[in-house]
C-alpha cells in the first residue's frame, strides 16, 4: 500500500480493540500497523470481518505514526 492507501482503522476481536492503522490487505487479512503506549509499534494480521473504518460512533482513539513511516515495505510475521 502507498501513503495514500494507509487508512486508519478499528480492530474489535475476542473483546480487544485496536486503533492503528491498515498497510496491506489479501486473502481475506487486513494488515495493522498500531503504536503502543511504550512507543514500541506492533503489527498483525486480522481477519477483514474485525476491521472497522472509524466514524462517530466509533471514533479513533490511536496513537499517531507518521505517514512517512508507514510507507513501504512491512515484515509481516506469519
């Protein structure tokens, strides 16, 4: 996904919810990127059906990541 493909998104699963943001998607898998509050960065894949598309409802409550490090290349571990 380019810059402009990054979407900032919700993952609600097994009654945890993330706020971080989607970097690539296939086979069904939306992949997250998300900042901790140590300001380690995780990354995982989750099942498209978890992933929510942040409103009013539902606001993003994340931690900010820079778009330009978000950008290229991401090791997703299987």
């Amino acid at each position: 996904m380019s810059r402009s493909d990054v979407q900032m998104v919700i993952v609600r699963e097994r009654g945890n919810e993330i706020h971080g943001y989607a970097v690539a998607s296939g086979g069904g898998r939306v992949y997250v990127v998300w900042e901790v509050a140590s300001g380690r960065r995780r990354q995982r894949g989750f099942r498209a059906e978890h992933v929510f598309v942040p409103g009013t409802e539902l606001p993003w409550r994340g931690l900010p990541i820079p778009p330009d490090q978000l950008e290229g290349p991401h090791r997703i571990r299987r």
